[in-house]
C-alpha cells in the first residue's frame, strides 16, 4: 500500500499531525494513513490505572480544532480521553487503521520509506512522521540483588488499584510525578510506603506555567540538538510543591530514604547502609522513547540519542519525530504535530525526496 504521509500512533501528537494534514487537503489514504498499535482510541491513556483522575493527571492540552471542554476531574482520565480522541477521529474523518503493531521502518522502493507490521502488511511512504510515545517502553532500573528479591515487583504501566496493596509495605522507586502520586494514594488507603530516589527530590514553587513550559523545552531541546538521549520529565521540571505535597512532607510520606544500595530476598538495603523489609516494590522509573521499530534506519548518534532539528531527524530528513524529546508533553506534541504535518506537506509538494537535496 501507497500513501504520501504516514504517521504511526494517534496519540496527542499523532492526531494533531493528521488533523493538519486533512487541514492542508491531503486526502485520507494516499494523502496520509494513520496507523495505531491500540485496539481503540485514547493512546497510552486507555491504558491508566482507574483510580488516576483526570484531576490529578498531569494537564491534558486540548488537540487543534476541537476544545477538550470541562470534564469531571473525578472522572477517569483514561475515559475522558478515550472519549475525546474517538469523538476526535469521528469528527474529522480521520479514520485511523487499528491495532496495527509496527515492527520496523526501512527503506523502502523508489526513494520511499517501508513501514511493515507484525502482522505482515506493509506500506510505502514518502514521509513517515512518527508518534509512538514512551508507554511501551517502561524503564526498569538494574540494582544488585533485583533478581533474587522474592517479593512483588511491577512497574507504572502495570499499576491498577491501591486494593492490591492491602497489608503490604510497599517500595516505590522514583523521583518523578507518579511516584509521588503513588505514594500519596497508598498512604490515604492505609499502605505503609517508604520512597527511594536517586538524588533528593526537588519541590519548586515556580509556577508551571507558558513562560517556564518554554524553557524545559530549551533545555531539553539543547540535548536532541546534540544528538544526546531526551531528560527525564523531573530532572527538566521539578515537582511542584503543591499544598497536597506539602502535606505529604509533613506527614513523612514524600520524605526520599536516598538511593538504593541492593535488594534482598525480603527488602532493600538503602545506600546509608540502613535496611528495611518490603512485600512490593513498585518501579516509578519512568519511560524510554519506543523507537525499535526505527532501527534499520541506523539513527543513534555516539552520545546514544537520535539528534535532531526540530521535528526533523538529521540523519534522515524523511523521517519526523513527535512526542520525542522536547515534544514529549501534551502541549509540545501537539504543536509538533502541527510542525511535522507543514514539514511533510513541503516534502510532498515540491516531489524531492530531503536526501537528494545538497
């Protein structure tokens, strides 16, 4: 199959990209194709624990054409936005072609790009935007003894409902937003916590806001420019000290026992040398870029990242990369969606593949 334009995920920033195609009369089909991994709408939304509300979730930016409105913050975030991004697809036509596993990107025939599936299927596209996000890529960090603790161990993604905690002590691992939600929410059920960070945890009371938005992604950006990996979310923004958190520190429950010197078979020696027994650890380590798929393109630089200008990957120009780096946030994907579609709109339009340009 041929389309000009294909864009793999129909997440925020995958979506976005195809609304500004559709804007710009690129007919679905062999204009652009969607292509989305999940069996409906909502991206790695569909995929949260019930329990994280979209008034506790981090902000969800309204996709270009059709305002969010104002759900219930009670309500759970992945309902909202399963609701939203279908009624999105429906809205705009479009028709997005699911579940579809993407297992590689390579060069393809007649100066196209070859997307193939799992599954078998293959498409050629002239320019492949890519926005397949981070959830299926949880980073697991490696400490000694990690193999032999005889407790339970799951990551974010795995995470359902604090039920499952009952009677347990439970270790969370992670500096960054969720663990902080996490801990919270178990300790309001009863749980007994503890936290380890790798370095102390950093509260702010800069408020999160257009002005500071603009310089986490200067500094990020200043990374991908270079061709290093992106920075975690926290070690770009901090954690907001709100009055929820404030309480926590208070009450000693967002209070870091530092870095983890090993696991046990029954707990976790700290680095300080003191030791604690734990029935569950719980990884809040966060993610890494789902970017398999995008091997045989041979992307990596020596620093480990794919480096890039703008949503254009350097090395190469036919592929676009959203919700990567700088883009990672609702807001920044969305526009870099819009970014990636006016960037593949000029490719199609002047007929000359970026790679015979001098």
């Amino acid at each position: 199959m041929q389309t000009d334009v294909l864009v793999i995920g129909a997440g925020q920033a995958g979506l976005s990209a195809a609304y500004h195609l559709h804007r710009r009369s690129l007919p679905p089909g062999p204009g652009f194709t969607v292509l989305d991994a999940n069996p409906g709408p909502g991206g790695a939304w569909r995929h949260r624990w019930d329990s994280l509300t979209f008034g506790a979730a981090h902000a969800l930016h309204d996709l270009p054409g059709m305002p969010l409105g104002t759900p219930d913050p009670a309500e759970p975030a992945s309902a909202v936005v399963t609701r939203y991004y279908g009624r999105y697809e429906r809205e705009f036509g479009l028709d997005v072609v699911r579940p579809v596993a993407v297992s590689a990107v390579a060069e393809g025939s007649g100066g196209r790009l070859a997307v193939r599936a799992a599954d078998g299927r293959e498409w050629q596209a002239r320019v492949v935007i890519n926005a397949t996000g981070t959830w299926d890529r949880p980073y697991w960090p490696y400490y000694p003894g990690r193999e032999s603790f005889r407790g339970r161990q799951l990551h974010t993604r795995d995470f359902r409902s604090v039920a499952d905690f009952a009677g347990q002590k439970v270790l969370v691992v992670g500096g960054g937003t969720s663990a902080v939600q996490f801990l919270l929410q178990l300790h309001r059920a009863g749980v007994e916590t503890l936290w380890s960070t790798r370095r102390p945890p950093e509260f702010t009371l800069r408020p999160f806001d257009a002005e500071w938005g603009r310089a986490v992604e200067a500094k990020v950006s200043a990374r991908t420019r270079a061709g290093l990996p992106p920075l975690s979310v926290v070690s770009a923004t901090g954690l907001p000290l709100t009055e929820e958190y404030r309480r926590g520190i208070e009450d000693a429950v967002l209070v870091s026992r530092g870095p983890i010197g090993r696991l046990t078979e029954t707990g976790v020696v700290f680095a300080d040398g003191s030791d604690e027994s734990v029935d569950t650890v719980l990884w809040a380590t966060g993610f890494r870029a789902a970017l398999d798929h995008l091997a045989p393109l041979r992307l990596r630089e020596p620093g480990g990242g794919i480096r890039m200008d703008g949503v254009r990957v350097v090395r190469e120009p036919r592929l676009l990369l959203v919700g990567y780096g700088e883009s990672s946030s609702t807001l920044g994907a969305t526009r870099a969606g819009r970014a990636a579609a006016l960037e593949a709109v000029q490719q199609v339009a002047t007929g000359v593949l970026p790679t015979q340009r001098p």
